[in-house]
C-alpha cells in the first residue's frame, strides 16, 4: 500500500517518521525524486542516505515521533508504524488510510508548519475524526476524556503504558462498572509500566506473545469509538510531536475490536 501510494503520486509526497529504513520504500522515493514534491521529517538522519534536499530532522521536540505519509494533499496514510523492516514485516502495527483532501489539507498544513519551523496549534474535528497534536495539544487530557466517557466497555492495545493518570481513568471506570481489558508490549512491562497496578485493581490485563513487538497504540470504547496515532501513554509523549486520532465509527471501532480480540486470544497471555 505504502509503494503503490508513492508509485501513484501526482504531485507531492510528505513523510513524517520516527525513523525510516524500509528500503523498498527508501528505493521508490529516490527513483520518484525529480519528478514530484518530496519532503522527508525524521527524528534523526537515517542510515540509508536519502536525495540531497529532501530530508529535515527535528532538534526541537523531545522526540519526533509522528507516522504519517500524505500523498497529493488528497490522501493520508497515518499509523502506529515506523517506516521501517521491522515495523512493516515483524511487529504489529495499525495504519488508517483517509481519502478525503479536508483531513489531508489538515496533515499537509501540519507537516509544512514542521518544515517551515512556522508552529501552529490548529486541530481537527468534524462528526467522525478528532486528530491532535502534542506538545500543543493536550493528548493525555483527550485519552482521559475519552476513557471516562466509557459506560460498558474499554479494550486496549499498547506499546507502552507508564501514565499514571490514564491508569487511574482506566481503575476509575472498572470501579464503576465498566469492563476494561488491556494488551502490552512485554518487553515494555518494567519498573515503571502500569500493567501490575491495571491488573490489581481488577483489570484483564495481558502481555503480548508475537515474535515482533506489539507496536499499537490504540483503545476502544464502548465498541464505537477508536482512539489510535503515534501516541503511547507515557510521561515522555506530552513532550513529544505525536500524533493521536480519536475516531467516532462504529464500522472502524469494529474492525479495530476484531484484531484486538484475535492479539487477546492468540498472541498474548496473562
């Protein structure tokens, strides 16, 4: 999807990564240079030299952490996946693709407001889509929200979890009923990891048991809403440039619920 996406642009192609070493992807950029707008934001110079002039790196974030190709200003491919080998045939990853040019203006502005050193605050949201941006976005604030808005379920799929907080939001909505349910990365449950305080205050709580990492970054509430990005819920991502799309489709949630309940009952265990 990621190859035929470049293969096809008309006019423009801006990535936004972590780090990139996908090198079909690496392959398909250089042979596109010249003949379309590419424009490359890493957290750090990759290892595979890419075409003079279109690669920048972030100095100012925390870490650059966002995952995102917009295409044409009219398509964008946003996720919890490095351009990377790893993130694209080991771990386990989620990516949304949104055709639709008002979504993607939104991501274009962005990306340009990073390339351009021009910072903007602007957000998203129309009935479906709410997308964020940390720092300037509270994102912590918004998986809070979201979490205590729950009334009969929360199911989750995470990379990384050591935010106080969304574990209390999490306790708080168990104690009052709700079903919560969540899947972690096990190599990331340590010292600092909510998994243990999850699980005794009556969470179902699981480690992950893939070859590759579980990678995701996403909740469910209540079989409807979706919230997912780049976006793990940890102390570090509010200084992070992260992203984090909260999306109200039960048809999407749907999807998402159908994968979390094959991580829960084949590749994870308590």
């Amino acid at each position: 999807m990621i190859i035929d996406l470049i293969k096809k642009a008309e006019k423009s192609v801006y990535v936004a990564s972590y780090t990139m070493s996908y090198g079909m992807m690496i392959k398909t950029l250089r042979n596109r240079h010249g003949a379309i707008d590419i424009k490359v934001m890493l957290d750090a110079e990759p290892a595979e030299k890419l075409p003079e002039g279109i690669l920048k790196t972030d100095k100012k974030s925390s870490l650059f952490h966002p995952k995102f190709i917009v295409v044409d200003g009219k398509t964008v491919l946003a996720g919890s996946g490095n351009f990377t080998e790893g993130s694209m045939h080991t771990h386990h990853n989620n990516f949304l693709l949104m055709e639709n040019s008002i979504i993607a203006g939104f991501f274009t502005r962005k990306f340009l407001s990073w390339w351009e050193d021009s910072p903007s605050e602007e957000i998203y949201a129309d009935d479906t889509f709410q997308i964020y941006f940390s720092p300037e976005n509270d994102c912590e604030d918004v998986i809070k929200r979201m979490i205590s808005s729950a009334r009969s379920s929360i199911r989750f799929a995470l990379y990384h979890c050591t935010s106080e907080d969304i574990a209390i939001a999490l306790i708080h909505r168990k104690l009052a009923g709700v079903d919560v349910c969540g899947i972690v990365e096990r190599s990331s449950v340590e010292p600092h990891s909510v998994f243990y305080s999850l699980r005794d205050y009556g969470c179902a709580m699981k480690k992950s048991n893939s070859a590759g990492f579980l990678h995701d970054k996403f909740f469910i509430i209540d079989g409807e809403t979706v919230i997912t990005g780049s976006y793990n819920p940890t102390a570090a991502a509010r200084r992070n440039t992260e992203c984090l799309l909260v999306i109200k489709d039960r048809e999407i949630a749907e999807t998402f619920m159908k994968e979390w309940k094959k991580l829960w009952r084949y590749y994870s265990l308590p």
